[in-house]
C-alpha cells in the first residue's frame, strides 16, 4: 500500500463527511461543488495554512508537525483510532522493500494455553487474520464446516475476513452480518496503515477488492475502529443462537499475533448452547462412544 495516497484519500473521505453547518460556518445559497467542507474551511477552522494543508492531501506529509496533525484530526473530529491512524499514514515507518509472505505459526505454548481451554472457544490469529490455530471449541463454533487441521497447512489456512465476505456459511453465522463486517474492514485500515509493506497484507485486500463488490465499497468508506473487545451474536446451525462476548489478547514477543476468546454469561442460554457445543466436541473417554453432534 502506498502511504501517501492513503493519507490523501483518507483526509478527503473525512473531510467531505462535515457539513459546513457541523462546524459552525454558514452555508451560501448556491449550490456547493464539493460534499463537506472546501480545502481552505477546513484549514482556517484548523489554524493551519491552506498550503500546509493542501500538501497533507497530497500525501506530502514529510515535515509536518504534530500540532498540525493534531489541529487537522480536532477540526475533523477524528476519533482516537482515527487520529492513530492519521499519524502511521503521516509518518510511515522506513520504506523497505516488500518482503516476500513469510508463512507464520503459533508458538507451541500458544497451542498448548489453547488446547487447554476446553469449555471456551479460542483461536490465535496474525496481524492479517489467518487462523494460526483454535482449539476444538474454536473451530466447532465458527468454522465446522471446514477441517479441523486447516490452519496447520499455511496455503489452506482459514482467514476471518475473506470468510466473512466470500465464504456463505461463515458469513450466515453473523445475526448482524454488515456491522461484523464494517468492524473488520476497519480494523483491517488501521492494520494496513501501520504495515504498508506487508505484502501479503496487500495481497489479501487486492483480492478481496476483485471478488467482493461490498468489500470495496466498505474500504473506500476508509472505516478506521479497533476492535479489542466487545460482543457478537452468533446463529450456530447446531445449537442456536450465542450471545457472547469476545477479547483480543495480544500475544508478546510475535509480529502482531492474538488469542481471541469467547465466553457467554454464566447461567445464560448462551451458556448452556456453549456447554452444548464443547460436549459435542470432546474426545470420547475410552471404551465410551464419542458423542453424535446430531
């Protein structure tokens, strides 16, 4: 990804989403040739110059100092996700050249602290959302449709994001499948932005692009949220609907892995579909028959 004409697009998308009556400036009676604010409003309202500005959605941003990004992200009332996102577009890390995709894997004590969390569902994901592992319940709630030793092969890896736009049983488990889906792109901007030279990173928005006409249609909005935590409605085909709460934990000492857990409130019938689903996924004690899922 090209950092520079993010930033502009970025800004622009922004910009135009402002009315001139959301920031106090009254509108004139002829008809405005541009959605949102002009350049120069926004820069006066900014306190910046309309050059400083103008060069900033150019994508030259070299130079520019932190009190001009601050003044440009209060003026168009950026979020604190958003305003991180302004700053990596406006100072990208080094340019490097685009390493060929290495293909990662999660440590054996991930797999391990995973495995051991029978009655929760779990997953570790890279930065790009590749399932890297998940354990039994893991995989028995979001993707039983698909082998269980899928994310051991990095060519056949699931991945969450392209499931949830291209694969039709994965995106049917979704009760609110458009807000799961802009939360993902725009967790997946503030990804790209701090990455603009991962390739493989690249690579799957390319694709997505193409194949997902509502995939392109969300990333040229430039959605920006971290989604560290929070809730999600599921409608499982074996035991209903799920109402529970997720939490990102970042994995230290890995280039931007994440265990994922899912938990439904105690004594809910949430829990009791959860509690459902991970006795139909145990392994058979020996000499007992495992347990039908129908």
């Amino acid at each position: 990804m090209d950092a520079s004409s993010e930033l502009g697009a970025f800004l622009k998308s922004r910009r135009a989403a402002l009315r001139p009556e959301d920031v106090g400036l009254a509108t004139a009676p002829a008809r405005r040739r541009v959605a949102g604010l002009r350049r120069e409003e926004l820069a006066l309202l900014a306190g910046v110059s309309i050059t400083h500005y103008t060069r900033l959605e150019q994508g030259r941003a070299a130079g520019v100092s932190d009190s001009v990004l601050d003044a440009v992200a209060r003026t168009l009332r950026l979020t604190e996700d958003e305003t991180a996102h302004l700053r990596d577009l406006a100072r990208p890390a080094a340019r490097r050249r685009p390493a060929a995709p290495r293909a990662e894997h999660a440590t054996p004590s991930a797999r391990q602290l995973i495995a051991a969390m029978t009655d929760v569902p779990a997953l570790v994901l890279d930065r790009r959302n590749d399932v890297l592992a998940w354990n039994r319940l893991g995989h028995a709630l979001l993707a039983p449709h698909l082998p269980g030793d899928a994310p051991d092969t990095p060519t056949a890896r699931p991945n969450l994001i392209r499931m949830l736009f291209l694969d039709e049983r994965y995106r049917a488990l979704y009760a609110d499948w458009k807000e799961e889906a802009h939360l993902a792109v725009a967790s997946l901007r503030l990804v790209a932005g701090r990455h603009p030279d991962d390739r493989a990173l690249a690579e799957l928005i390319g694709h997505l692009s193409i194949r997902s006409d509502e995939f392109a249609a969300l990333w040229a909005r430039h959605p920006v949220r971290t989604c560290a935590s929070g809730s999600k409605s599921l409608r499982h085909p074996a035991v209903g609907t799920l109402e529970l709460s997720f939490e990102n934990l970042c994995l230290p000492g890995t280039a931007g892995q994440r265990l994922i857990a899912y938990t439904a409130a105690p004594g809910t019938p949430s829990d009791a579909a959860l509690r459902l689903l991970a006795g139909t996924t145990a392994p058979a004690e020996p000499g007992l028959p495992a347990l039908d899922a129908h």
